[in-house]
C-alpha cells in the first residue's frame, strides 16, 4: 500500500492504522517521490490526496491506474467536480477527510477483491514452466525469461513450500546464502524483480505476496508447473 500524503501526521495515523488491519503501508509526501515509487515499491493500491505540494495529486490518477493499481483518492475536498474528474481518470474509490479507519480498511478491501478479480478472469489453464536447470521461466506462449541465480533460488524455495509463507530470513539463507540483517531490504528487492519477470510473462500482479510478519508466499502454486513435468502445458 502507498500512502501519498504531505501531512506527516496524517501520513503516520494512516499508516499504523493499516498496519493494525494486517496491511503493508509505505507513505511519500510529494508528486514526485510518488511516481519515483511506482518501479521500486510496485503497490497493489494507492491512497492519494489531492493536495501535494509539488502538483495537483489528480494527475497521478492515470499514471497508478495504468500500472495496474486501484486508487483511492483520501483528501479534503468533497467538491463534486473533483470527484468527478478523478472517477473518470480511473480511480476506485473517494473519501473525504477526516477518514474513519475502520472504513478506510473496509474500502481497501473492498478495492483488493475487485483487482483480485480482474487478474482471475481469461484462461486459467495457461502456466508458467520453471526450468530450474537453465535458470529461466517459460510463458505460455513459449516466451523465456532468464533468472539470476539468487532469484532462481528464491522462487524454488517458495514452490517447494506449496503455498505456505517462507520467511524472510530463510530466503535470504537460501537465495543470497547470509542471513538477513536489520533494515536489509535485498529480499523485498529480489522479490519485486521476480513479480516483474512474471508480470512480463502474464501472472496476476500479485502472484508473490507478502505476509505480514511472515514473509512471502505464492499465492496461487498451481500457475507454475516444473519444466520437467511441462510438456502436455506447452505442447
């Protein structure tokens, strides 16, 4: 989750209110530091005001919703015409400040079940093979991608636990051979270049989530298949 609020205070009451509900939250106070986030912190859902020091918080409607990301606009302004443009731009939702958590939380789920609904429509048969020993996935269209050794690693821990959460420690054991430090964010990084490599490849943008306090999971083991057991999914 991306807060993107100028207001620290605000930002911080958000924030510790998501996290109470089980949701993870980074904020951001400007423009700016909000699309920087977009490649480093791919969110699932942003909630956004409108009133940001360095631009109007509308024009980062579009820019979110192409990524794939449900927006919720949280600002002052109740006017109708804001509401209106931002709807049209694409956004999920429009609360008015001061919010109440407990609906906020009710809204955002709300949201995660409709985009968890877009990314189960279309063919469910299609897969991604795994060729462990090349390092690489395979989409159903036959397209390969290359994997990094660490990531290769990362991703074989997470099948062989069947839709269990692997904790960040053990993957850093595993897939970067050390443990994990405090403040170490190389794992939260291999794991947003893997959910890229198989976003490419056609995967629900949420294919590895994270647990909180748990680490990561597949969330649906039964989109890959092990390369060796691929042929009647690639014939």
């Amino acid at each position: 989750m991306l807060v993107v609020e100028d207001v620290a205070t605000v930002a911080a009451i958000i924030e510790s209110a998501l996290r109470s509900a089980g949701m993870e939250a980074v904020s951001v106070p400007t423009s700016a530091a909000a699309l920087a986030s977009r490649a480093v912190f791919q969110p699932e859902i942003v909630l956004l005001d409108l009133s940001l020091p360095d631009g109007d918080g509308i024009n980062l409607v579009a820019p979110f919703v192409s990524d794939g990301c449900g927006v919720i606009v949280v600002t002052a302004s109740g006017a109708e015409t804001e509401r209106v443009a931002a709807l049209d731009r694409g956004a999920d939702d429009y609360i008015v400040k001061p919010v109440m958590v407990h609906e906020l939380a009710a809204r955002i789920r709300a949201v995660h079940r409709r985009l968890q609904g877009r990314s189960i429509k279309g063919d469910r048969t299609a897969r991604i093979g795994v060729d462990m020993a090349m390092r690489q996935l395979v989409g159903p269209d036959g397209t390969r991608s290359d994997l990094t050794e660490a990531e290769s690693l990362m991703l074989e821990a997470l099948l062989d636990a069947s839709g269990t959460a692997v904790s960040r420690e053990w993957l850093s054991r595993v897939a970067l051979r050390r443990p994990v430090h405090t403040d170490d964010r190389s794992i939260d990084q291999l794991v947003l270049k893997l959910r890229r490599k198989l976003s490419v490849l056609g995967c629900p943008e949420r294919t590895v989530l994270s647990v909180r306090r748990q680490g990561y999971v597949i969330s649906d083991p039964g989109l890959f298949v092990r390369l060796a057991d691929a042929s009647s999914a690639f014939s």
